[in-house]
C-alpha cells in the first residue's frame, strides 16, 4: 500500500511528462503558426496568462527557472495576443495533446476522476499558477481531461519547488545544472542542455558537491510537501493511481 509521499515520488515522472509534454508539442507549434507567435511567445502568454495581463516581473517570479530577461522579452513579444486568449489555446493544445497521446488508454477516466479529487483537495499557497490553472475549465473526454488535470498537478509541484529550490540557498540556475531531469517533458537531459534550452547564457559552472547536494535535498524537500497533496487519497486509490499513470504502453 502506498503511502501519500511514495505516491507523489511514483507519480512525478508521468505527470511532469504528459502534464508538460503539450508546451513542446506539434500542437502547441500549429498554434504559434496559426497566430504567429514565437514558441516562447506562446508558451509565457499561454502557460502564465492565468496570472492576468500584467507585468513581466510578475510572470518572473512564477517562472524562476527561465532567465529573467528571457521571460520579460518573451512576455513583452506575445502581448499581440490577449492573456484570455494564450489560456484557452493553451489549454486547447494540452487537451489536443492528451487525445492524441492516450485517446486509446481506457485508464483516462479513472486517472481524471482521481487527480480531480486531489487537484479540488490541494492547497494553492506558495503555487499561483497551480491556482490558475485549476480554475480553468476542464475538458469532457477522459483522454483531454486526464492530461489536463495532469498539467495543473505538475503546475502544483512546480510551484512548489521552486519554494524547496530558493529555502535551500540555490540559484534557479545552480538547480538546473544540478538536476536529474527524468521527470520533465525532455525526457533525461543534462543540467547543461536544460540550461541552454532555457537560455541561460552560457559558460555555466560545474556544480560542486555541496550545490549538488542541496539539490537533491531540494527534490526530496518537494517530495515532502507533495504528500499532504495526495493524502486525500485512500489507499487503494493511491495504488490504482500509481498503476494507471505506468504509461509506457499507453502510447
């Protein structure tokens, strides 16, 4: 029987792959294409765009992996593009995305139906995209719906940890080059090829053990405030969701 924390470790890979993978989709491109936005044009308005049209400063502070000026550039680019607008097309390639990822997977309904029940249960504090995103509609097919909601955990322990990365002492850019990215879109990347995709100027450090260290201590602090998350689930239902979200064949 899982408990809340083994669940929130066992889960983070699938969710932080099928919640996130939509931002680097074909389908995320057709709409960059279509409305001739930049891709980060598009992924800064649309992912962000629940926080309202405000300043890149604010939209700096919730996306504290990128650099600052990368955000300000890329959010100042896509204000041809109304806020409400980036949301509802982002949330239209996520939910395109999932259907074509796992339109063929019968577990959908009952991985919507429970991270549903932890997505209403958590707590927004210290995860204002995760806030955001929970008050989007949701989509009705279980395929779309499942990756959505997928999206707004992710977003949830993204916020997250980002808190356990800054109360470690670590710099959004230490944390990159040090990370171990199985859990994210990309698959497994070095710290290295995260920061350059992110556009960190380069040359970067190596990170020595002591960054390293806080790092992983870091990732197991966010695995510590994820838990409460899933406690809303029972035992059984943590076990099943753990099951469902094994989405190797899915595909």
């Amino acid at each position: 029987m899982a408990d809340p924390r083994t669940t929130a470790v066992q889960v983070k890979a699938p969710i932080g792959q099928y919640g996130g993978g939509f931002m680097i989709s074909r389908e995320a491109k057709a709409v960059c294409d279509e409305h001739g936005l930049g891709p980060r044009e598009f992924y800064f308005r649309g992912r962000c765009g629940v926080l309202g049209e405000c300043e890149a400063d604010v939209v700096t502070s919730v996306a504290v992996f990128f650099p600052p000026e990368h955000v300000r550039q890329s959010w100042e680019g896509g204000r041809k593009m109304p806020v409400d607008q980036a949301v509802e097309l982002a949330a239209g390639a996520c939910q395109d995305w999932g259907r074509r990822k796992l339109g063929g997977y019968d577990g959908c309904a009952r991985i919507a139906e429970l991270l549903e029940k932890v997505v209403k249960a958590a707590s927004p504090v210290g995860a204002p995209l995760f806030a955001g995103w929970r008050a989007v509609p949701l989509a009705g097919d279980p395929p779309a719906r499942a990756v959505q909601l997928m999206h707004v955990v992710r977003e949830l322990r993204g916020g997250l940890h980002a808190n356990a990365v800054l109360a470690a002492g670590l710099s959004p850019l230490e944390a990159t080059l040090a990370a171990d990215h199985d859990a994210t879109p990309f698959g497994h990347r070095s710290g290295e090829m995260i920061a350059q995709f992110f556009q960190w100027p380069e040359p970067y450090p190596t990170p020595g053990p002591d960054v390293v260290a806080r790092r992983a201590a870091a990732e197991d602090a966010t695995d510590d405030l994820m838990a409460p998350v899933f406690s809303v689930l029972n035992d059984d239902e943590s076990d099943e969701l753990i099951a469902l979200l094994r989405l190797g064949d899915a595909r």
